[in-house]
C-alpha cells in the first residue's frame, strides 16, 4: 500500500491542491495527480486512505475508455514513461494514481444526475416535492427509485456545499443551447453507466460530471464515476425506504458522527482501523465495478 498525502513535482507548476488532487501546469497540459487526502463534511482529515487516490485515478481512466464512443474526454495517457520529461523521474508519485490532460476550459456547473431519490434531493424532496425544480410523484421513499433518471444541475462551490439549481438556471449561466447539450450528455452517461453496474450488481444511485472545452470540443472531465463522485448502492441490499450500505465515504462519516465532533476545524484524525476499512470499500469499489484487483 501507499499513502501520498500531497504530492511534490518541483519540476512542474502546482496551480492548484484541491480537497483530493493536486494539479500541475505541463506546458499546454496538466499533471493530475489524486493523493490520498480525503474529506468529510467539507473540511480535509488530518489522516489519508492509503491507495485512495489510485482507485480514484484507475476508475476513471476505466470508464473514459468505456465512454469514449458516447463524449470525448480530456483525458491523454496515464503512462508515466510517455509523461514529458522529466516527469518520469517522479514515477514513486506519479505511477498509478496520475494522469495527463489536455487543458479544458470548465464550465461552472455540476452536471448531476439522479435515478434514486437520496442526499440533497432527498431533503429537497421532502420539503417541496420536487428537485431543482423538476416535479415528482407523491408518496416517495428515501432511496426509492424515480419513474425516470433526472437532471439535477448544481453551482460549482470553491467551499462549502454545492447548491442545487434548475435548469433555468443553467440556461442562463451557459446559453440555452450548451444547457440542452449538458442536459443530454449527463443523462445519456448516467444510463450508459448504469446499465453497466447492474451487470456488476451494482445500483448507480446518482453521479455527478464537470465538462469543459478543448478548443471548440466539448469534453467530460475531471473524476468520473467514482465512490467520491457517485452512490453505489450493492443492488443485493437494496431496502428502499431509508439510507443504503455505499461504497463512498459513509464509513468515516458514520465514525465521524460517532464521536460527536463539531464539524468545525481542526478536522480530527482517523483510527488506524477506520482509515484501513475505509481503504477496503474504495478497492472493492474498484473491483466490483471493474472485474480487476487494483
């Protein structure tokens, strides 16, 4: 196992250290590299999951590759001896949980997608019947199922919560006809992928996906598909009415709350057994979904 809290390339340009990633300036390129870092309830904790960053990386390179006949991606190689040089001597950092990407100008909207009523569209629900403005059948249950997968867009938050917002919203943010070809593309991947996790027995609860363009190209960027993007519910347990068994972050939540911590900063450390089960369920993840051992 390894564990990478934060990378250091001094040879390229750190342009930005998010909640997970670290990303690098490579000429007209970046580095992407995904530690081990992981975050609950906003803030960063002070102790990582080792391989985490790898099953991220691994996870999407799968399915940018599933996916490639549905949208682009920016996605170029993640073979650290076809990195530029001299990336290559950084290989103990770089090899399995790094990728290089073309530079895609982002567009400042999640583009989620749900088939199952849970998280924020739960509490939504439940207080006005519909998400992000989109009507729904009386009566649901948390978890249920929805007659049919929806769009359910949100603003990019640099911290804190992302808010859920309608498509209105996003018309008017992008453009009407960028907002139909976003709406279109995430449910299309949704269903692809979807259909794909049931033959896994796996339930893709909700998902979410950044875009951007490469010169005149759209493209799906950024992190797809994985425990921290997405609910994957094991479709064997499946109990609608409450709350499902997942392979994201819930483990160290539910710790978390366990030990009545106030949710302000410092973010406290992790047990040595909570941070190595949390570590299990991101490689059965990757299995399950995948068929391969990381």
């Amino acid at each position: 196992m390894s564990l990478i809290i934060h990378s250091s390339i001094p040879d390229a340009e750190l342009i930005n250290r998010g909640k997970v990633r670290d990303v690098y300036s490579v000429g007209d390129k970046l580095l992407i590299v995904a530690s081990d870092r992981i975050s609950a309830f906003d803030y960063i904790l002070a102790t990582g999951i080792p391989d985490k960053g790898c099953v991220l990386t691994q996870l999407s390179i799968f399915w940018f590759q599933f996916l490639k006949d549905l949208v682009p991606t920016h996605f170029i190689t993640a073979n650290v001896d076809e990195y530029p040089a001299p990336l290559p001597r950084y290989a103990d950092q770089l090899a399995g949980r790094s990728m290089l990407v073309h530079r895609a100008r982002m567009i400042d909207v999640e583009c989620v997608a749900r088939g199952y009523l849970s998280g924020s569209g739960w509490k939504e629900y439940k207080a006005t019947q519909s998400v992000c403005g989109i009507p729904l059948p009386a009566g649901l249950r948390e978890s249920d199922k929805l007659p049919q997968p929806i769009y359910t867009p949100a603003n990019k938050a640099q911290s804190g919560h992302d808010e859920n917002i309608s498509f209105d919203r996003v018309t008017q943010l992008v453009g009407p006809e960028l907002a139909a070809r976003l709406r279109h593309l995430t449910l299309a991947i949704y269903n692809r992928a979807s259909e794909y996790a049931a033959t896994r027995g796996l339930i893709l609860a909700d998902t979410k996906f950044e875009f951007g363009f490469v010169g005149d190209q759209l493209v799906l960027a950024d992190e797809v598909l994985t425990p921290d993007s997405s609910r994957f519910w094991p479709a064997g347990h499946y109990s609608p009415g409450g709350p499902q068994p997942s392979f994201d972050k819930q483990y160290v939540r539910d710790y978390l709350e366990s030990i009545g911590w106030n949710k302000q900063p410092p973010a406290p450390a992790l047990p040595d057994n909570v941070a190595a089960r949390t570590a299990e369920k991101y490689k059965e993840a990757f299995h399950l979904i995948t068929g391969l051992t990381l």
